[in-house]
C-alpha cells in the first residue's frame, strides 16, 4: 500500500513537471535557421521584439526581403506599416520591405501573407512570432501556403513569455492557456 502512495507521488510529481514542459516545446517550435526567401514578421503580442528579431535576421543575410504583416490596432498607422518604419530607422533598405496592412487575426495574416507570397514567387520564409504564438501561427500559414511550402518557425524573445518559466508569470499563463484553447479550436474549425 504504502508502495502504491510512493508509486502514485512519484507519478503526480513527475506529471506537474512534465506538462509545463510540453506545453512549451508543443506551443514554440523551433527550427534551425536556413536561407530564405523572405522573412515574415506578424504583429500581436510584443510587436517590438519581433521586429528586432526580423531586422536581425535580415542584416545577418538570413533573407533577401523581409515582409510585415498586420493592421492598425489604434489609429490610422497600420502595425505593418509602424514596423516598416522600425525597420527602415534599423537598417533595412526600404525596397526590400513588403507590407500587409489589413490583417486583424492569425489567419487572416497568413491569408494575405500568401498572396503576397504567390505573386512574388516567394517559396520559403521564416515565420517570426512570439513564441507563445508560434504553433498556431505555423498551423495557418502551412494551411494556407501547402506542404510544399518552406517554413521555418523562429520566434522572437519575447518580454512576458518564456519556455523554461512561463508557469511563474501570471500574464505568462492567461497566454498560454489561451494559446492552447485557439490550437485545439484550430484542430476542430
């Protein structure tokens, strides 16, 4: 009996560290880096981080355009065009710059993302994103582009969410749960 509690311990600890753990390896992939076509940046989240990743990336050669994807949040300055701005003040020469200016969720990024990609020919890219983000905005960029379609997910640091501890942050957890619900409604609708 006593064998069975210890057995029982043993597995209920092993469990509160493991799902954590699997959460955060299952919601951030991880690619290693290879040439591409473009870099694609979608807004959300810390937007900032992501565009330095992307600007990053970019200056180290790692694509020859770089293409920002979102719409206003507030105002009348798109967060695509915001991050073209960033970009530009950074560094990257402004006729390497794409930008989609009207999506407002997930989807619609890779949507017209994919259009743009198709009319320029662009056939690989790395898809940057906070990493919390990163599965779901995989997910619909490879149901939009097809499974011939190069993606390599890199994300950005972001300020609030991180692999190792998001369990320790409150803001941390509302994200990731909620990441996980959209995934699971992804798998389904």
């Amino acid at each position: 009996m006593i064998k069975k509690l210890f057995i029982a311990i043993g597995v209920a600890l092993l469990l509160v560290v493991l799902i954590p753990l699997i959460i955060s390896f299952y919601l951030s992939p991880q690619d290693e880096l290879i040439r591409t076509d473009a870099i694609v940046v979608i807004s959300g989240g810390d937007t900032d981080a992501r565009v330095s990743e992307g600007v990053r990336l970019y200056l180290q050669k790692w694509a020859p355009k770089i293409i920002f994807s979102g719409a206003a949040a507030s105002g009348d300055v798109s967060n695509a065009l915001a991050m073209k701005r960033i970009a530009i003040r950074e560094g990257v020469e402004p006729d390497n710059i794409l930008i989609e200016e009207n999506s407002k969720t997930t989807n619609q990024n890779a949507e017209y993302v994919g259009k743009i990609l198709k009319g320029k020919n662009i056939n690989s890219i790395i898809l940057i994103t906070s990493p919390y983000h990163q599965r779901r905005a995989y997910n619909e960029f490879r149901a939009t582009l097809g499974k011939n379609f190069t993606i390599i997910n890199h994300s950005a640091k972001d300020q609030t969410w991180a692999k190792k501890n998001w369990w320790d942050n409150a803001n941390a957890r509302f994200l990731t749960f909620g990441e996980i619900m959209k995934n699971f409604y992804g798998l389904f609708f």
